[in-house]
C-alpha cells in the first residue's frame, strides 16, 4: 500500500509540471498566433481585429504597429499599417493599410496610377444606407456620407490588403471603417452603412468589335484605322456605373450613382465646360464632365493610353475630342438620353 501510495505521489508530481507547462504553451499559443484575449479594435478603434483576421489570409495575432497616424485639421486625414503575426513555422507577416483622406470625385476613373483601372474593378452601391465604393484586386474604397463633403471634396477611406484578400471582406472591413471615420468626425448617416454582401466578379477580356466597341453601337475604335487587334475588358451593364478599357487605347467610364457624381460636383475646379454632342457640361476638363440625360446627373470619362498617344497625328488616328463625344453619344443613346 505504502508503495503504491508513493507511486501515486510521485505520478502526480510529474503530471503537474507537465500540465502547467502544458497550459503555459497553449496560453503562449494563443497569445502569439491568435486574437484570443487581444484588443477588439486597432487604429484608434476605427478598425476591428475581427474584421481585420477575415481580411488577412492567414491567421496570427493583429496589431497596428505605431498606432493612428493623424493628420491635423481634418479628423478624416488618417494613416494606419494593421498586421498580422505568427510565431508557427513557415509563417508571413501580413499588412493591411487604411487611411482617410479627400480625393477629387472622379478619382476612381482617374489614370493617375495609384487607382485599379475601372474596367477591372467590382462596384458597389446600396442606396441611401449601403456604402459606395469599389474593390479592384487586394485595393479598395469606400465613400463616406455626403455630410463628411466639405469645399476640399468628398472624404473615402482607402485600403491595400495582401494579396489573395477575400474582396467581399475586404469591402467589409472598409465599410467599416467609412463607418467608424464618419461618426469620429460628426458626419454619420442615421443608421450604419451596409456593406455588400456580393460583388461582380472582375469581367475577362474579349476581342474588340470595330462597330460597337465595349458594346456600344455607333462607338468606333480609339485609334488608327486597322489596328483593332486590340482587347477589351467589358463591365456588366450600364447603370448605375459602367467602365470599358480598350487595351493601351482608351478607358471609357459612366456612372449615375448619386453620391458619386454629389461628390464630382462638390470637388474643387468643377466648372462649365465646351458642350459635348451637343449637350450642355461641367466638369474638370473637356473629357470629364457631368450631362443632363434625361433628367439625371450623368458623369461621362475618357482616359487615353500609351499607344492612342504615339498614334496622335498619324493618319486615320481620329481626335480625342472627336471620340469623346462619341463615346458621350453612344452611352447617352443606351442610357435613354
């Protein structure tokens, strides 16, 4: 018996450390490879961990680094680097990066090289409640309320996420976000903005058809006669916004998203334009500009690539306002202008 009871002791002094040790591992675990027991929120609580982990394609721990980067004087001028870490083998730091900030209103069509060409990017819009904004591959946005404009224009919180990022979490998180900025800043919606729960898949590309390029009878090809060898990447649809690109030829874009186009009217430097077939226009330049059609503020673009632009003045090269206005044309005609 004695023997027995001293076997039992000594089994349970050597199941203890091991439990413990136990316990501190898996505790060290959760604490190093996972968000149990972490912070809620990050970035000075604009951004939720929970949120965030959906994003990153793997899991780890969220952080956000050095915290809010602030800019003084306007409440939605912010920078903040979230990330995710993991002790296990074989594991990556990943990077998320949001920020706020004030853009001209027709940034998204703009090919300024920082914004994903709007042909390849999914759209989203819910109305009065749901938030308007677009993801392109691991880049997205969201506009904040009308409220937030001011005379610099329209405020939209920006991301970057790592690359294979679900879009659909990703247009979450940012909602999100928008969300969280506006009520910061005194500028919310009644209710909170609802974010997609599905988006557009990124159309493929097709072989351009010289009398109905993107799929607008009457719209010729963007360049020299013959070379319409070229590829074209097709939205779906029309309304409320539509892009097509022509490869290295041209970017056509139209949109009747009501918050969009507030935005593009409320931005600096929008101003009376030349009249565009035959319409009446303002905007910021002769190929970026608000119509009338039927009673609804149309915004219509036209971006010109790298080999439209070695093809200026070569004969059969047609003019870019020639093309503009029939863009403008054929687009007013789908529409019901």
């Amino acid at each position: 018996m004695a023997d027995g009871s001293g076997r039992a002791a000594l089994g349970r002094k050597v199941v203890a450390p091991v439990l413990a040790i136990g316990a501190l591992a898996v505790g060290a675990h959760l604490w190093l490879n996972t968000d149990l027991l972490g912070r809620d929120e990050v970035c000075g609580g604009l951004v939720s961990t929970d949120s965030a982990s959906a994003v990153f394609p793997s899991s780890g721990r969220v952080s956000d680094r050095d915290g809010l980067d602030a800019r003084p004087g306007d409440p939605l001028a912010f920078t903040c680097i979230v990330e995710t870490s993991s002790f296990l083998p074989g594991s990556d730091t990943a990077h998320i990066r949001v920020s706020g900030g004030r853009e001209r209103g027709d940034f998204p069509f703009t090919d300024d090289g920082r914004w994903p060409n709007p042909a390849t990017v999914s759209f989203f819009s819910g109305g009065a409640t749901g938030a308007t904004g677009a993801v392109g591959q691991d880049h997205g946005w969201v506009l904040l309320p009308g409220t937030c404009t001011t005379q610099d224009g329209p405020a939209i919180v920006e991301g970057y996420a790592p690359e294979g990022s679900d879009p659909v979490r990703l247009a979450r998180l940012l909602t999100e976000v928008a969300d969280k900025a506006a009520e910061r800043a005194g500028c919310p919606t009644e209710g909170a903005l609802a974010a997609p729960a599905a988006l557009t898949p990124s159309p493929d590309s097709r072989p351009v058809e010289d009398a109905a390029v993107c799929g607008l009878r009457g719209l010729t090809f963007p360049g020299p006669e013959g070379r319409t060898e070229a590829k074209e990447t097709v939205g779906d649809g029309i309304r409320p916004t539509w892009a097509c690109e022509v490869a290295g030829y041209a970017t056509y874009a139209v949109t009747q998203e009501p918050s969009i186009v507030a935005g593009i009217r409320s931005s600096p430097r929008f101003k009376e334009q030349p009249r565009v077939a035959g319409r009446q226009v303002s905007g910021f330049d002769p190929q970026h500009v608000v119509a009338d059609c039927a009673g609804v503020p149309t915004y219509f673009s036209m971006e010109f690539g790298r080999s439209y632009l070695d093809a200026v003045g070569a004969p059969g090269t047609p003019r870019m306002q020639d093309l503009f206005d029939q863009f403008v044309a054929a687009a007013g005609k789908r529409l019901g202008c």
